[in-house]
C-alpha cells in the first residue's frame, strides 16, 4: 500500500524523456562534462559533491514536468 503523498503515474514505455531519473543523469552530466580531471579520485569526488546537493527543492526543480504537475492537479484537484 503507498503513502498518501505518493502517487504513481503510468508513463509510456520506451519514454525516457518522461522519467525523472534521466533528468538528474542529464543535470549531473552537465556539471561534469567538458571538465578535465587529474584522477579517476577527482572525478568520484566531484559526483559525490553533485548528490550530496540533491535534495528537495533542487530535485523537484530538475524532475518538474508540466506533463506531471497537470495530472498531480487533476488527481488531487490542487
């Protein structure tokens, strides 16, 4: 059984431009491409800086889809 503030929406398959997964991957890829770095070490740090940073607002402000938000609010009538 899912909590009441969680709600699941179908999306279609092979859609990965609809997955909120594939936007973190793009906006952790966007801050650490074209970049060098000296050590593979360098690298794994800068990453764990970047999830470290992932919480709330930042997240909702990376996964927010208009597609999500219109059928949050036709389900819960926000």
């Amino acid at each position: 059984m899912l909590p009441e503030n969680i709600v699941l929406l179908n999306i279609p398959p092979y859609c990965p431009e609809l997955n909120p997964a594939e936007k973190i991957w793009q906006w952790m890829k966007k801050n650490i491409a074209i970049k060098i770095y000296d050590t593979l070490d360098d690298l794994e740090q800068k990453i764990e800086q970047l999830i470290e940073k992932l919480e709330g607002e930042i997240v909702k402000s990376i996964t927010a889809y208009q597609f999500y938000l219109k059928a949050y609010y036709s389900i819960f009538k926000v």
